[in-house]
C-alpha cells in the first residue's frame, strides 16, 4: 500500500472550502479527467471518469463526515482499492489548510505508480484553490446531507 499527504492553503473561510468539496456535482468544474460525480442514497459517490481515452465508473464510499473539520472516504472496487481523509483547518478567519491524506494499492488505471498519484493529489488541491479563489465557490449554502456517511 502506498501513503500521500499533501497540504494547500486557500484563501477562503473553512466553511466555504468544506461546503465547496462537498458540492460533489460541481467536481468536473475544476477536477480534470473527472466527467461527473452525483451522491447516491446510503453515503455512496459515483464517479465518472476519462482516463486515456477511455470512459471509467466506480463507487466511493463515504465513511465519514464532520461538517468544515473532515470527510473520509473509501473505494474498493473494480481494481480501486483506496481510502483518503481530508481535513479542513482554519488558519485564520478566511483563510483554510487542506491536508489529503490517501492510501491506495497501486494499480493500473488511477495511480500506477507513487509520483503518479502525488502529481494528482497536488493537482487536485492546486485547482480547488484556484477554483475558489478566482470564482469564491458561490454563495456558503447547506449541502442536504452533508456527504452523509454510508449506513
């Protein structure tokens, strides 16, 4: 199993960036490779993705979700075997640390190798930040459930 962390600071309140990340519906704005992301009933995301050319489904679970402090999530399916944690921390009154802590087995299609999955995990930070802080994400709203963990 392989282990990344990874941080980014942005300049945007804790609850802006969390309810943000938890808009899964809006991923593919700044995620590349991701063509869509909707919540399903029991604490599942389905994934859409391009990858190589190629069109690619799986399921997340979440397994946790504490409102602007965390949100864990794990897949394990069709060769997807992963689990991440991310974690909100204010650092000031508008400005947030995101930290992604995931681990994964490598595998062919999202992270064949360590570097691989570092360059999307920054990426992924990279363009979140630039997201909000160009756009400011919207207006702060109440995502109904919150990314409810699965039952």
């Amino acid at each position: 199993m392989s282990h990344v962390v990874r941080s980014v600071e942005i300049m945007a309140p804790v609850e802006r960036v969390y309810e943000q990340w938890a808009r899964v519906e809006e991923y593919p704005r700044f995620l590349e490779d991701v063509d869509a992301v909707s919540q399903l009933p029991g604490g599942r995301l389905r994934w859409v993705s391009s990858v190589g050319g190629e069109r690619h489904e799986w399921l997340t679970d979440v397994v946790e979700s504490q409102p602007h402090r965390r949100i864990a999530l794990r897949a394990d399916e069709a060769g997807l075997h992963a689990a991440g944690v991310l974690l909100f921390e204010p650092v000031g009154p508008a400005q947030t640390r995101l930290t992604v802590q995931l681990d994964w087995l490598q595998d062919q299609l999202f992270a064949p190798d360590e570097r691989t999955a570092v360059i999307h995990v920054e990426h992924a930070l990279e363009a979140l930040k630039g997201f909000l802080e160009t756009h400011g994400g919207g207006e702060i709203r109440r995502v109904s459930g919150d990314l409810a963990p699965m039952n």
